[in-house]
C-alpha cells in the first residue's frame, strides 16, 4: 500500500465520491427508519450498494478505499443525525 503513488485528483475525487455515497446512505436510512411507514426493505438495498462499493473500492485501491470509506462514514453520520433532529422536532 504506497499512498504517495496515487495522485491527489485521485485522493480528492474518492473523497467527493464518498460524501455523495454518504448521502444517498443517510437518504436511504431517513426513508427506511424516520417515515410514517418505514420501509425495512430499504436496508436491504443500502447493505448490497455498500457491499458493491466497497468490492469496486477494493479492486480498485486500497488507499482509495481508505478514503471512500472514511468520507462516506463520516457523511451517513451526519446526515443521519440531522435527520434525527429534524424528525425529532417535527414530533414535538
């Protein structure tokens, strides 16, 4: 694993892919948790897109996976605590 041979577009551009992952992540967990009828089904789905990313990050780099699953962790963590707040004021 030589992180010093991978350009810095390429560093920046899987981060950018991690934060838009990590989103459609939090967008899927609002719809199959914080909606009037959950949709449990939905877990299923973000569990397979997970799964294939990580596959394709892997085949790809290792260090770029690093920085794809750090950027998409950190998005689906806070994108799901807005969500919760947000929700949590919209029972009140």
């Amino acid at each position: 694993m030589d992180f010093a041979s991978i350009a810095l577009w390429a560093y920046m551009l899987t981060a950018v892919f991690g934060l838009c992952f990590g989103v459609l992540q939090s967008i899927l967990l609002k719809h199959a948790v914080f909606t009037k009828e959950p949709r449990k089904w939905l877990y299923g789905v973000k569990f397979v897109l997970w799964a294939a990313a990580l596959v394709i990050m892997a085949l790809v780099s290792l260090p770029l996976l690093i920085v794809f699953v750090v950027a998409a962790s950190i998005t689906l963590l806070f994108g799901s605590v807005i969500f919760y707040h947000k929700a949590q004021k919209e029972a009140r």
